[in-house]
C-alpha cells in the first residue's frame, strides 16, 4: 500500500474556488446596499443578481480556457429539461388550488368583487417577468455555479 503524498484537505480540491465565489457575491451584495441612497430601495432586487455575476466572474477567471459550451454545460444551462416543466408548473398550482379551496369551503375567505381591469393584469404580467428574471440569477449563481 502505497501512501499518498500530499494529505487531502478538509475542504477539499474547490473550497478556494467556493470561497472566493461567496467573497465576490457577499462584496457585490454589499456594494448594491451602498448605493441605496443613491438609487432608492428600488435597487436592492439587484441583489438577487449578484450570485449570477459572481458566477460569471468565477467562470471567465477559473474556467476561461474551457470554453463556453463547457461553462454553460457545468451551470445546468445546457439543456432545458423540458420532462419536468408539466410537474413544475402543475404540482404549485395544484396546491394553491387545494388551500383556496379549504379556505373558501370552510368559509375563512370569499372572492371579492373588484373590477381593477387590463392595468391589473398587465402589472401582474411584468411583475412576474421581473420576478422570474431576478430569481434566475440566484439560481444561477447559487445552483449552478456551487
């Protein structure tokens, strides 16, 4: 049996890569806060975009001569996973359906009867792309890159 020649670390082989992706989203975090005053409490979502430029720092520093393909391929971004989307979107729907349906069978809730119009729903629509755009750059940053 032969020994190894270099003990391996607690940590192991990419705890210097995690630990500097932390540092660079924990700076850029701190850095959206400070322009706060600035910008107005409008700009701390640009937090949740922070993962994702750290991901894309780590990924043009540690792994630039891999290419991009590769790059995108390591964040998940390769393909879609289309199987999945029916259960994703079905499975949250559902639930929310049943606790509407408790809470409205049991008399704690009713519809009300509001008439707020298309601005309603066209609120509603870019408040869910905005959503979904600042949530991808967390799950980019914290799901893909780590």
């Amino acid at each position: 049996m032969t020994l190894p020649s270099k003990p391996n670390s607690i940590f192991g082989r990419g705890f210097g890569r995690v630990a500097a992706f932390y540092l660079i989203t924990i700076a850029l975090a701190v850095l959206v806060r400070f322009l706060v005053p600035w910008l107005g409490h409008s700009a701390l979502p640009l937090t949740m975009l922070t993962p994702a430029i750290s991901a894309t720092i780590m990924l043009g520093l540690v792994a630039r001569d891999a290419g991009l393909r590769r790059a995108l391929r390591d964040l998940g971004l390769s393909r879609l996973g289309t199987k999945a989307w029916t259960l994703a979107i079905l499975a949250p729907l559902a639930t929310m359906g049943a606790g509407v349906t408790v809470l409205w069978v049991s008399g704690l809730t009713g519809i009300a009867d509001v008439n707020l119009g298309p601005a309603l729903a066209i609120d509603l629509f870019v408040s869910l792309i905005v959503s979904i755009l600042f949530a991808f750059g967390e799950e980019v940053g914290w799901r893909g890159y780590l």
